[in-house]
C-alpha cells in the first residue's frame, strides 16, 4: 500500500477497535436500540449539514438505490446486531469474530466477478487469518449461546458486501455525503423504536452516555469519512483487512479497561490473526509496478 493508505488504514484499525469497548458499556444500562439511534443521531447531526452545505446531497440522493443498500448492509442491520450481541459476548471476542469480514468480502468478491488475483504471500495471510479465527472459535466459544454467533454471521456478510456497493455503484458519490444520508435514514428507521426509550438516558451513568458520545462522534462521523477514503484508496478487499487488527485494539483495551479475561483462544488466537493481517495487506509485484508507474506519471 502507500503511504497514504497505511495512514488511512491505521487510523481506522484503531479508531473501529475502539466501538467493541463504548458499544459495551453502553449496553450495560441502555438498550441496544438506543444507543444505536443515539449514535446514528450523533453522526448525522455532524455529516449532514456539511453534506447541504457543500451541495452534495441531490447529487448522493441520485443513487438512492445503492445507497439505501449500503445503508442496511453497513449500519441499520449490523450495528443493531452487534449492540445486541454485546449483550452477551466480550467486546475482546465480538472485535475477534469481526476479524472473518475479509474473507466473506473475498468469496463475495469472487462471486460477485470483481476478485483480485491473490498472490501465494496473501494466500498465506488470509489462511493464517483464518486458522487464527479457528483456534478463537474452538477454544472460547463453547458456553455462549447460538444466537449471539448468528448475530455476528450477519454482521460480517454486511460488513464484508457493503464497500463492493461503494466500488461498484456510488464511485461518483461523496463519501461523507453517502454516510450522512446513511446515518439520516438508519436514524429516522430507530427513531419510533428508541424515542419512547428515552427515559433510560436520563437514567444511565455517565460514562454509558460518554460512551455514546464518543462512539458517534469519532467512531463514526469522523471513522466513516476516512473509511470511504481508504477504500478508495487500496480497494475494498484490502481496506477491509482493517478487521484483522481491529480485534488486536478491541482485546487490549477490554482487558485493561473492562478487566475480561485473557483466554487461551484469545493470547493463541490474535497473534496469528495480526501476522495473517500483515501478509494480506501486501500488493503483489505486478500491481506495485503499475502504481510505481502511476505515481511518476502524475505531475
């Protein structure tokens, strides 16, 4: 990747590791419906003056098709169900199942006819990444219920088709102004569900609310315009191996901040699951070539 794209790739690593945390303590006093809406509320209120101002709004609006499907797939569904899973899982294991989204994108990819060739070093990445996952799986997982894991699943077919919408259908469209119209819709569908919920907010502690705050002003407004940006920068099937070291940050910090155990699945699995991250993220020699190219040709 570039330089620029390692940026971009870092920064969102750390900043969607970071939701798994806020996401759980919130949940401990408000319920997942709430902080959802909250969120999305909090995000749009920050996108979508920017997004009218700029007059990128009809433009995004124009493709409201692909964008309502980028909607579901990327935030109304999975944010709801992650929320919700949370209930019952760890943030260190919810950030670890996050961690299959790179290899769903790639079957959807493939199926979808827009696969990049995988080179054997990436091949290699993805495999470890996978073995990673398998050894979290066998060794963590058997007491909780099915129900939370079905939650997860969705997820990660959301997460790993929401960016091919991008690549392939919204090229044209502002990523702000696509995720502020996003966030709009997901929080007018919450808004009859949470609204009459509101009373447990002047209920909850402060640092549920903080959360919340965090959660959507960073992890989201700001995290979804660099998202968009990183995608288009490395492509979507790369931009999402972000999910590889998302588990890494969501682990530490559950286990220094929320005090969870530091299982067996979780210190054999994510070493494994960081080093399939950085063999997956590299470009083959062919296309390293082309963007060498590239770059000495633009001015």
């Amino acid at each position: 990747m570039s330089r620029r794209g390692w940026a971009l790739f870092l920064t969102m690593s750390v900043v969607w590791g970071v939701p798994y945390l806020l996401i759980k303590v919130a949940v401990e006093d408000l319920s997942p419906v709430v902080v959802v809406f909250g969120r999305c509320l909090l995000g749009a209120a920050l996108l979508l003056p920017w997004t009218v101002a700029r007059g990128r709004l009809r433009p995004a609006l124009r493709r409201w098709r692909p964008l309502l499907a980028f909607t579901v797939l990327e935030m109304t569904g999975p944010w709801l169900l992650i929320a919700y899973a949370e209930q019952t899982l760890s943030s260190s294991l919810t950030g670890l199942l996050i961690a299959a989204v790179p290899f769903a994108a790639a079957l959807a990819a493939r199926l979808s006819g827009d696969g990049e060739r995988l080179g054997p070093v990436r091949l290699l990445g993805m495999g470890l990444g996978v073995a990673g996952i398998a050894v979290l799986l066998g060794l963590d997982v058997e007491a909780v219920a099915p129900l939370p894991l079905l939650a997860m699943a969705l997820v990660v077919v959301g997460y790993a088709t929401a960016p091919l919408i991008v690549t392939r259908s919204l090229p044209d469209v502002s990523g702000v102004a696509a995720s502020a119209v996003a966030l709009t819709v997901t929080t007018v569908v919450y808004a009859p569900f949470a609204v009459p919920r509101l009373g447990q907010v002047a209920r909850a502690p402060s640092d549920a609310l903080l959360a919340v705050l965090v959660l959507g002003v960073v992890c989201t407004a700001l995290a979804l315009a660099v998202f968009f940006a990183l995608i288009r920068e490395v492509g979507p099937q790369r931009a999402l191996v972000i999910t590889f070291l998302n588990p890494g940050v969501a682990v530490l910090l559950g286990v220094l901040v929320l005090d969870e155990p530091l299982t067996l699945g979780l210190a054999v699995g994510l070493p494994v699951v960081v080093l399939g991250c950085v063999l997956a993220t590299r470009r083959s020699p062919a296309r390293r070539a082309r963007a060498e190219d590239v770059d000495v040709a633009v001015p």
